[in-house]
C-alpha cells in the first residue's frame, strides 16, 4: 500500500512538473523576438523594426502593427569610421 502511494505521489509530482515547464518555457515568438512589420498584409512595405542584429545591438524603429515576420538574425552594420 505503501509503495502505491509512493508511486502516486511521485507520479503526480512529475506531471505537476512537466505540466509548469510546459507552460512556462520561452515561446518560438520569445526566442526569435526579431520582428519586421510592414504596413499590410502584402508585406510590400515595411515600417519598423526591433529586436537585435547578429552583432548584438539592439534594433528598434518605426512602428508595430498586425502585420509581422518574426525570427533570423537582422544585418549587423558595423559602426561607420571616425
């Protein structure tokens, strides 16, 4: 009877566990949160951007609307010469 119990309680630890992990790991969106939105649905036209370049730097322009591509890496332009 004891070993039922055990075997029970563990068994729903470990759902209980997997379940929270399930809901609470980072999103594709999250991951490849580099967005370009463009002004509609022909995504002719963009007009914004954010998110983050291969080189790190932070990319943050226009506006965001309904109408994205999320994900890759944005072009890292290397700062001009002084």
């Amino acid at each position: 009877m004891k070993k039922t119990l055990r075997k029970l309680t563990l068994a729903a630890l470990v759902a209980g566990a997997t379940a929270f992990a399930a809901t609470t790991a980072p999103t594709q969106a999250a991951t490849s949160s580099n967005c370009t939105y463009y002004s509609d649905a022909s995504h002719t036209t963009v007009v914004g951007q954010y998110g983050k370049d291969c080189c790190n730097n932070t990319v943050a322009w226009g506006v965001k609307t309904q109408y994205s591509v999320c994900g890759g890496c944005f072009i890292c332009y290397p700062p001009p010469p002084r």
